[in-house]
C-alpha cells in the first residue's frame, strides 16, 4: 500500500509539469482522467476518427476544417491501401481462409470503414455531447480511494494496451516462424495489425467511459452508505432521546442537501453513459460481436481441420504455429469478456444504489428527507439501467455465454458438414 501511494505521488509530480495551473488543484483521479481523454482524443484524431479540436479561446469543442480533411486523407489512404493489398493478395494465392491470423486482422478492414462511416455523419451530436458532460466537475466532488482508481486504470490498461501487445507479440512468433528473415520491427506486422488496433479504437472510448461511469457510481454508493448509516442512527431510541429536535431537524436538512446532490450526480452519470452508447452501438455491434464471432468461429475451425487432416490425411501439424494462432483467438474473446464484465459491475452499482435507498428508516425522519429519499428511489427506478448496443444484445455477463454458445453451434455444424464430406469420399 505504501509503495502504491509513493509512486502515485511521483507519478503525479510529474504529470503536473504538463498540466494547465488551473487544473492543478483538481484532485488526482481527475487528473488521471484528463490525461487519459487527451491520450484518446489525440488518438482518435490521428486515426481519423474525429475532426475536431478543444478550442482554448472559445472553451469547448469545435468541428476543425483542417482536421477534417486530414482525417478524410488518411481514411482514403487507409481503405485504398488495405483494399489493393487484399486484393492482390487473394488474387495471386497468399492469402486464403486457411490463413488465421490474416485473415482475422483483414476482417477488421470492413469494421475500420463501417466506424468511418458512422463516425463522421454524427461529429456535431458527439461535439454537443462532449462540451455538455460536467465531467470533472463530478470528479472532482468526490474523494475516490486510490486502491479503487489503480485497479479501474490497471484494468482499462489490459484492455486497450495489453491485449494488442500480446497480439502483437503472437504475431511476431507466427511471422517469425513463416518468414525468418523479417524482423519484428517489420512493415508488414505492422501492416497486419494495424486494422486491428484502429477497428477497436471506438471500442475502447466506450470501455474507458463506462469504466469512469462505474467509478462514479461506486463512489456515489459509498458517501450514500455514509449516509444510510448515520440517518439510521439519528431514528435510534438512545440517539432520539439524547439529541435535541432542533439538531435532528438541522442534520436530516444537511443530509437531504447531500443526498440531492448525490442524485443529481447519479442521473446524470447513468444518463450520460447509456447515451455515449448511441455513438459507439455500430462499432461495439461490427467489431466486437459480428467479427470476432465470425473470426473465432473461423480460426477454431481452422484448427479443427488441422488437427483432422494429421489425424485422418496424416499430415504434417505444426504444434507452435497452432498455439500462436489459438492464443491470437484468445485475445478477442477476452476483450468481449472484460467489456461484459465492466458492463455488469455497472449494472450492479446502479442496482446497489436501489438497495441502499430501501436501507433507509424514515419512521422518524424529517419531512424533508423523506421527500428527497422518495424522489432519488424514484429516480433509480425509472431510470432502467441497460446496455443494449442497436438494441441488439444486452451488455452483461450473459454476453459471454451468448458468444460461447455461437461459436460452439457453428463449429458442430462446420464440423459435422467437413465429417460427413470426408467419410463420404472414402
């Protein structure tokens, strides 16, 4: 504990130098988020995603011509160049569904166009979006732990840098095992991971949102536990006969004032993150559920052939090559279970929010309080709390068992289809 808070304060004697003066008295997880959405902006700026730009004088965010045309080039560049390189690569025999690896990354393609797509259609929504959301103002209102700002970073970090390095990784081993002589450094490993990393680029906008949405929600749980607890302990027989009316009175007021606020700050935080949905719904759709179902599904029946033309043709299996393209198989599946998991520890604060209102004994309560109680309760229930991209498929932990079956039900079909050819034949 002691070695996390010194290298906190280190790393935020650093991170200061850079910052504005006016943002350094924000506390530190705010901090942390500002550096984090400068990092994404600028990523998505340079992906083409976003022609737009912070205007320091105006205060917001504003559309940027300059930047537009230069997200429109690299988007032409981008299609043009993977487009050819597919082609060419199909037409002259080097690439074909055997191929895994490839294959999986070349898919992302159509993703990466589908995002272009959608994504600058709605730059005005997204700029209003962004220049309306009190942020750090809500950050900044609450003290969260450390412990609990480490392990939402440390988890976004395994998300959106983790899991591309160790496909990045698998991908060396398997062009080192296929082409000795290219380095790890080379342009085409580049080239083949490239539209991986861009597809999942609004993806990980959204993980990263929700991942602060959920930080919020927990602190909003633990000052409303505070609370419970002592609005509990003002209606207790002991308390009421040792404390004056008049003081009871003033600090249920007190109490009411904190627990508007704190309902204020929870309908915006779940309103704000079930809209930043509506930007991203194609993408998470496209990229995580579609592709990477059609890709695992794909790359474990490659396997399966594999496996089945040693067995049965008595071919050659080279074992290191089927470990390298089962763990790149892997990396997608994990990322559908941690967006699934970041999901429903969301849903499962907001619905911790509606049982801590039900804690509450307002037999003795102020009139007050008991009107503030019943309009945050109110709030939450009215609210339904859901993550369903294009109204698709809910965001929770059923998400994974719903791919899993998906993937099984088309192996046993591709399986039972390649069986029956090859025993027919015979």
């Amino acid at each position: 504990m002691r070695f996390v808070r010194k290298q906190t304060r280190r790393i935020r004697t650093l991170w200061l130098r850079f910052l504005p003066r006016q943002f350094r008295r924000w506390k530190h997880h705010s901090q942390l988020v500002f550096v984090c959405l400068s990092i994404t902006i600028t990523l998505n700026t340079l992906y083409g995603f976003y022609p737009g730009l912070f205007s320091l004088k105006r205060r917001k965010f504003v559309f940027s011509k300059v930047i537009a045309a230069y997200c429109f080039a690299v988007a032409s560049i981008f299609l043009l160049f993977y487009i050819w390189h597919i082609y060419k690569e199909v037409s002259e025999g080097y690439i074909s569904l055997r191929h895994t690896i490839e294959t999986y990354c070349y898919m992302n393609v159509a993703v990466c166009l589908i995002n272009f797509i959608t994504q600058w259609p709605i730059i005005k929504p997204v700029l209003q979006f962004q220049n309306s959301v009190p942020l750090f103002e809500v950050l900044n209102s609450f003290d969260i732990p450390m412990m609990l700002v480490w392990r939402a970073f440390i988890y976004a970090v395994l998300k959106i840098l983790v899991c591309p390095l160790v496909e990045y990784i698998t991908l060396i081993l398997y062009q080192r095992r296929a082409q000795p002589d290219l380095s790890w450094t080379s342009f085409a490993n580049i080239r083949t991971m490239l539209p991986l990393i861009v597809s999942n680029q609004i993806n990980n906008c959204f993980f990263g949102g929700l991942v602060i949405a959920n930080s919020i929600v927990a602190a909003i749980n633990k000052k409303l536990l505070s609370i419970v607890k002592e609005a509990n302990m003002l209606q207790t027989p002991g308390q009421m006969n040792l404390q004056k009316p008049y003081y009871r009175m003033r600090r249920f007021c007190d109490l009411a004032d904190e627990l508007d606020e704190l309902a204020k700050k929870y309908g915006l935080t779940a309103w704000y993150s079930k809209e930043y949905l509506r930007f991203t719904d194609w993408s998470m759709i496209l990229s995580m559920l579609s592709m990477n179902l059609i890709g695992i599904t794909l790359g474990l029946y490659n396997q399966y052939l594999t496996i089945a033309d040693y067995y049965i043709n008595e071919e050659s299996f080279d074992l290191f090559l089927a470990i390298d393209q089962l763990v790149f198989l892997t990396v997608p599946f994990m990322e559908i279970f941690m967006v699934a998991r970041i999901s429903n520890q969301m849903l499962q604060e907001t619905r911790r929010t509606g049982d801590l209102l039900q804690r509450f004994d307002l037999q003795h309560a102020d009139i007050r309080f008991k009107q503030v109680v019943n309009a945050f309760w109110l709030q939450v229930s009215t609210i339904d709390y859901k993550l369903m991209p294009l109204g698709l498929l809910e965001l929770n932990t059923s998400l994974v068992n719903t791919v899993f079956s998906a993937v099984i039900g088309y192996l046993l079909i591709l399986i039972q289809s390649d069986l029956t050819l090859r025993f027919s034949l015979k």
